[in-house]
C-alpha cells in the first residue's frame, strides 16, 4: 500500500466516526405526548378511586373496576370527551386484543367503548351508547358524572411485558391539575427490558474487490423478562442524494445461502425473526450483501444512509427498535470482479445468521474500512428510537454532520501539506 493512501485513511475513517457520533436517534415520545394541549382555560377535572378487587391482574384472570369521575368546578355546563392512554412496562407494543376494556355509566346508562391504536400506541375511549363518539358528554355545572371501567389483561398479553400504567392526559377540557393516572399492578415481579439493534461487520463482497457491493450484519439483542409474542420485520431502507431503494439490490444469508430480499418503493424486508425472541435467545446476526443494480444512475462514489427498523410483522405497527448507519458504494469498472453467487461460509463465526451468546452492543459508534476502500459506519439503537420526528436528515443534526465532515476535510488538507513540505525538504 502506497505510504500517501496508508496516512489519509485513519483521518477519513476518523472523519466518519465522528459524524456518525453526532447523528443520534430520537426518543420516542409517549402517546399522551399527542394531547390537546392544556392552555389552562378548562373547567373538568378527573379523579380514578381505587380498583376493585385490588389484587395484581392475571393473564386471562378476572378483570379489574375502577370509578372513573369527572367534576365540572364551573358554574356553566362543559363537554368532556373521555379516553384513557395505557402504557405497559416492556418492549412489546400492545395489540387491540391484549387488553380487555369496557365502560358503563354509575347510573346504568349503558356507554360505547372501543380501542384504537394511534401511532401504535394504546387508546381506551367511550361515549354515550346510540351518540356519535365526537359528542362528547355535557357535565353540568358544579357536578359530576361517573364512569365504572373495567380493564382486564387477554391470554395474549405479551410475557415482556409487566405492570400497565392509564392515564387520563392534558387536554384543554381539563384543569392544569385536571389529569388523573393509576398503574394497574400484574401477577409476577417483572423486569422490563428493550430490544437493541445495530450494524457491523462491514466488508468487501465475497470474491469480489468490486466498490459497488459491501457485506455488513444487522445485529439483535434482547433483554430484561419475558420474550415477544409475535414473528419480528426488519425494514432495510437505503437512501443516497437523489436515489433510493429502486438504485440497490440486497440479498441475505440464510442457512448459508444467499437469498434475493424482496422490496417495495420504500424499503427491503428482511428475514423475519420466530415469535418467542428474548434474552434468552441470545444475539441473533443477519449478514447482508448490498449492491448497486447493473444500471445505476449513480456515476462516482456515494454516501449510502442505512436505516434499520424493527416492528412486529402482523398488527400494531409501532416501531419497536432502529437502528442507523452510513456505508459508501461507487459504480464498479468494467474489470471490476462481481461477487460470487455460490454459497460459502461467512467470513468469520460473528457473520453467520445464527444466534449466539456474545457480548452486547456497544453504546459508541464504531467504522470498519472495507476492501477496496469502501467504508462503512454504524450508531446502535433500541426502543427509544422513533419512526416519526427528528432524525439525521433534520437541520440540527445535519449542521453539527456538515461541521465534523469540514473538520475531518481540514485534517485532510493539513495532513497533505504536511506531508508537501517534508518531500520539499
């Protein structure tokens, strides 16, 4: 290797490191996050009495009673619209059948209760039976009306999941001190965890030195009690300035052969992952070849933004695990070897698309120079990251990119003036 390549690579390979540093995740916010904000000017406030029984709930046991009531502390009559925001303790999102919810007037009036998942959170409403749900209820001035809701853990309440929090959240019917919360208790004392997913093990392509195909792993971990009831998707997308997923081909590993992944306009869809994945499953390493299609637009060395995402493949799809990362592909020459087709065993026992019991994921971003000069880099990320929000494209995190890539530039640039006035010498 010629001695100028071998000095200007630590300085690029440190370059992306720390751009990949400055682009972090977002932390999911919670349902109650999307309130109708509470501007101080509502008259209702809500109180939760105790549970009857008291007892933990059971999967599949007998449900649980509570007065939901709401006072109204003005001297005219105001509406309230009732719904409860429920939050389990876990990674798992909740499914529409995992909790049973059901709600009747204090004075017999029967109500309509129902369940809805916005941005896969958990929503308990109800309103008056044989009314639209959007007219609410008139409580009139200096009284009250009271509500028995009855909540209920189904047999399918996932086993990574523990005690489940409801809340009446802020809105602009409430008082400032309006809200009223209470955390259901379950049978087991319970650990919750989250879920970790991260890329690495950046490389050349087997048999091939070509530029326009990178190997990597997309890694999973899971820990705390419990395990997800359902099979797991993983959303692949790849974006670069100006295209997208129709620019790439992705295949995977399983059992030791290498496999087409099929995609849509937006992402890949990865292998899924068996229902039961847990801590005691282990960490579970999916190897991926990611290759630019024969005829790509793209005419030089690009840029690659990975991001991974991870949600249940059936019902809520609320985004459970992400994960995000940069690799670099240019166009291969007409002498440039292609990859082989054959199936051949990984490079080594960390690319396989087994599961094993190794370490877990670090917290900082790592880079690995592939072969051929392709790079690749990688920040981990879990539960906390959303799908909607701020992320490495939004202006904050793209300014403090733009300035660590001008630092890494101007490293370059006194590297080779360096290097200039010594050959002077």
């Amino acid at each position: 290797m010629p001695a100028r390549t071998a000095a200007r690579r630590p300085v690029r390979a440190a370059a992306a490191t720390a751009v990949v540093a400055a682009v972090a995740g977002t932390a999911l916010m919670p349902l109650s996050a999307y309130a109708a904000p509470n501007d101080g000017t509502g008259v209702l406030k809500v109180t939760i009495a105790d549970l009857d029984p008291s007892g933990p709930l059971k999967r599949g046991g007998a449900a649980e009673t509570f007065d939901l009531t709401v006072t109204n502390t003005s001297d005219k009559a105001a509406v309230f619209h009732p719904q409860l925001i429920g939050t389990p303790s876990g990674p798992s999102p909740l499914q529409k059948d995992d909790v049973t919810f059901k709600v009747v007037a204090a004075d017999g009036q029967p109500a309509t209760s129902f369940i809805e998942q916005k941005d896969g959170g958990w929503q308990g409403k109800f309103h008056a039976a044989g009314k639209p749900a959007g007219d609410g209820y008139e409580v009139p001035a200096n009284s009250a009306l009271t509500w028995k809701v009855t909540i209920g853990l189904s047999t399918n309440y996932p086993s990574n999941l523990g005690d489940f929090k409801l809340e009446v959240p802020p809105s602009s019917e409430l008082t400032k001190d309006g809200t009223a919360s209470h955390t259901l208790k379950t049978d087991s004392v319970f650990k919750a965890g989250k879920l970790n997913t991260w890329f690495d093990g950046f490389g050349a392509c087997q048999g091939s030195t070509a530029p326009d195909c990178l190997e990597l792993n997309v890694k999973y971990l899971a820990d705390g009690d419990g395990a997800f009831n359902t099979e797991l998707a993983t959303r692949l997308e790849l974006e670069a300035a100006g295209f997208g997923t129709p620019d790439f081909q992705v295949r995977a590993q399983v059992d030791g052969k290498w496999q087409d992944v099929k995609s849509d306009s937006v992402a890949f869809n990865l292998p899924e992952i068996s229902k039961g994945f847990g801590a005691a499953s282990g960490e579970r390493t999916t190897r991926l070849q990611v290759k630019l299609v024969p005829k790509t637009k793209l005419t030089k060395a690009a840029q690659i933004d990975l991001k991974a995402k991870v949600a249940f493949a059936k019902g809520n799809p609320k985004v459970i695990a992400a994960a995000t990362g940069k690799i670099e592909l240019a166009p291969a020459t007409s002498s440039s070897p292609s990859p082989t087709t054959s199936a051949s065993p990984s490079p080594s026992a960390s690319a396989s698309a087994s599961a094993s019991a190794s370490a877990s994921p670090s917290a900082s971003a790592s880079t690995t120079a592939a072969a051929g000069g392709t790079t690749g880099t990688t920040s981990t990320g879990s539960g906390s990251l959303a799908n909607t929000g701020a992320d490495s494209n939004t202006g904050l995190y793209s300014a403090l990119a733009a300035a660590l890539v001008t630092t890494g530039g101007a490293a370059v640039w006194l590297g080779a003036r360096r290097r200039k006035a010594v050959s002077q010498a």
